[in-house]
C-alpha cells in the first residue's frame, strides 16, 4: 500500500484517537472503539477514504 499520510496528519489523528478512546472510557460509549481506527491508520500510513478521495498529505517524498 501507499503511504498517504504524512507527519503532521499521522500526528493529529494519534491525538484524536487517544482523545476518543478516553472519551469513550469516561463515558462507557462506544467511542473507544471509534478512536482506534485513526490511530491504526497513523501508524499504517495510509487511509483508504484518502486513496479513494485520491488525497495524500505527504509533503515529503521520502515519506512514501
């Protein structure tokens, strides 16, 4: 697969999903659950909404 996210968006989507999955505990919701898929696609690199929206935020082309 292609590497379609870069530093910053891998960044930001680690913060969200740690920020649900706390969320979901405080709450007993299924938030939880909902903030793991950022975090899987961060440390994977690549996001399949973004190859079928043919987005990348890789600035780097080292990145990919």
């Amino acid at each position: 697969m292609t590497k379609n996210i870069g530093k910053v968006d891998k960044a930001a989507r680690i913060v969200v999903g740690v920020i649900l999955i706390v969320l979901g505990m405080m709450t007993n919701s299924l938030l939880g659950l909902i903030g793991i898929i950022p975090i899987v696609t961060a440390f994977l690199g690549t996001c399949p909404l973004y190859t079928l929206l043919n987005m990348n935020t890789c600035n780097d082309k080292f990145e990919s």
